[in-house]
C-alpha cells in the first residue's frame, strides 16, 4: 500500500462511528469476566432501536426483492469478510427453511468459498472483482443486489453495486456509517448507525448483528410476500432430517389442530409437503385437488382456503 493511499484510508477510518474508541468500553482489560459480559450485552441492546429507525428503507427492499422474483430476479448479497459470510449463511438457510431453489438467493464474498473460513487478504480491494463476480453469476436487471459493508466503503462492495446500477438491477446497501460511499451508490441505502464497537473497530460485533437482523428480516419478509408461510408457521419448509420431518408433522398439526396420526397420514399423502397436508385436511381434498388449488392460487395456502371454486 502506498504512503497516499494509507494516508487517504486512515483519513476515511478516523470519520467513521464503526471505527471510533468507544467512551463505554475504555477499561475494558481491567474488567471482572462478568462486567465486560455485561458491557457487551450493553451495546447489543443498542443495536435493534437503530434497525428500527430504518424499517422505512428496509420494507422498500424488500419490495423491490419481491417484485423482482415475481419476474424471475434472484436475491444476491454480496460482501467481504463478516458481512460477507452473514450474506452467505442467509442465503444458505433460505433453501431448507423456504423449499426454494438454490439459485434464488445467493451469497457472494470477496476472494470466493474460501474466504468463507480464512481470511484472503486484499480481496475487499478489488472494485473490478466486484462486477465481475456478478457478471458470472449472469446478473440481470430483475435481480436485486444486496451489498454488505459495516464500513461502506469496501471496494469490492462498491464495484458489485456499481455494476449492478449499470445493468439496471436494483441496488441495496446495508452498512453502519453515515456519508459512506456505499450510501450514494445503491438505489436504497440501508444505514444502521450503531455507533462505536465495544472492542475498537471490531465491527463482527455491533455492526454483524444489525446486519443479520436486516439480513433475517429481507428474505423472511419476502418469502412471506409470496405464500411461503401460513400465519407464522413456515409451511414450506424441507423436511431433509428427522428434526425437520418431527417439525413438519408439528406444523400441521398446529395448523389443523388434528392429531399426530392425521398429520403423518396427510404428509405421507402429499409427500412431505406440509402445506399441502394443511389443505386437504382442511378442506377435507385428496392430494390432487389440493395440488390444483394451490397451483391456483400461486403457492399463497390462504388464499387456496378462501377459493370455494
């Protein structure tokens, strides 16, 4: 790195809240375990009230995520260390919980899978890697991007972004320091102001949690918006392990206030399905019927009961 470049970085690092000394936190080594446990657990509480404050540009992603998986778009986080390993555990528990395609949402990070585990250093530098990594994924104008950086300023981040504007994806961005860069990119920036980290700069801690809790809230939300719950159990979830199927039979049963034998027999009918057992169950339909119905009405269970076609 040349002595210009790191004078510029310091420069932007000594303007962010994520990277400020915390007035809270400065004897931090002289603490009892339990006093720095109670610090943290502290500035953790902070974290939900400043999500709050951007439910307004949180609720238009997820509509422009909404809108645009309704014209066949794909969710795509992209980031670069934690924020991008936040991106890509959320994109990951989409599939079982969801019953949804693998490709529909999807976690980008900088310097590829084995980043997910080790550090590789310099790959959040590269805006070029940014774009190209999208265009591999054959971005197109229907996706919706989601670009994660506590700082908001990670090139690789901006890069990705910046492409996605180019093509006419919608561009989200979520990070944790006002007048970022990312901010002025992204059609709608998402901006969690948390403040200083307990431990300097440490932003896996304050700034990670608000970006799963952002993260939890765009694809759950979403799925919800296309009938993938029924009030709030997860109708469609995969029933791949034993949990999952106890979980299914669960369901349905809270679903349908039938016993534990009606939802085994109604499951095994409909292959596993649990939103399909909750419809022949309660509108008293064989597999069939209650396939076609739900085909009609495009996945929404609700919607299928209220249909007396």
């Amino acid at each position: 790195m040349s002595n210009c470049t790191e004078n510029s970085l310091l420069a932007q690092l000594e303007t962010m809240a994520s990277e400020q000394r915390n007035a809270e936190t400065l004897a931090l080594d002289t603490l009892d375990t339990i006093d720095i446990l109670a610090k943290i657990n502290h500035q953790d509480a902070l974290v939900a009230p400043a999500v709050a404050e951007q439910l307004p540009l949180i609720a238009q992603a997820v509509d422009a995520i909404v809108a645009g998986m309704r014209r066949g778009g794909r969710l795509i986080y992209v980031g670069a260390g934690t924020s991008g390993r936040l991106g890509i555990l959320d994109a990951a528990e989409c599939r079982p919980t969801f019953n949804v395609d693998d490709t529909l949402v999807v976690g980008v990070i900088a310097g590829g899978s084995q980043a997910i585990q080790h550090a590789v250093e310099g790959a959040e530098d590269d805006s070029e890697q940014g774009k190209f990594d999208l265009k591999n994924l054959s971005l197109s104008k229907h996706d919706v991007v989601v670009g994660l950086s506590a700082s908001g300023r990670t090139p690789y981040v901006i890069g990705a972004l910046t492409y996605a504007n180019l093509i006419g994806a919608h561009s989200v961005s979520v990070s944790c320091n006002a007048h970022s860069p990312m901010n002025s990119v992204a059609t709608t920036p998402i901006c969690v102001q948390v403040g200083a980290e307990v431990l300097t700069g440490s932003t896996r801690m304050k700034a990670g949690t608000a970006q799963k809790l952002i993260l939890n809230m765009l694809s759950t939300t979403a799925m919800i918006k296309q009938g993938k719950t029924y009030q709030n159990l997860m109708v469609d979830v995969v029933a791949s392990n034993q949990k999952l199927k106890a979980r299914a039979v669960r369901i349905v049963m809270q679903a349908t206030e039938c016993s534990e034998a009606a939802a085994e027999l109604a499951l095994g009918k409909a292959n596993q399905n649990a939103k399909l057992a909750i419809l022949m169950i309660l509108m008293n339909i064989d597999v069939d019927k209650a396939s076609a119905l739900l085909s009609m009405n495009h996945g929404f269970l609700r919607k299928a009961l209220k249909d007396e076609s």
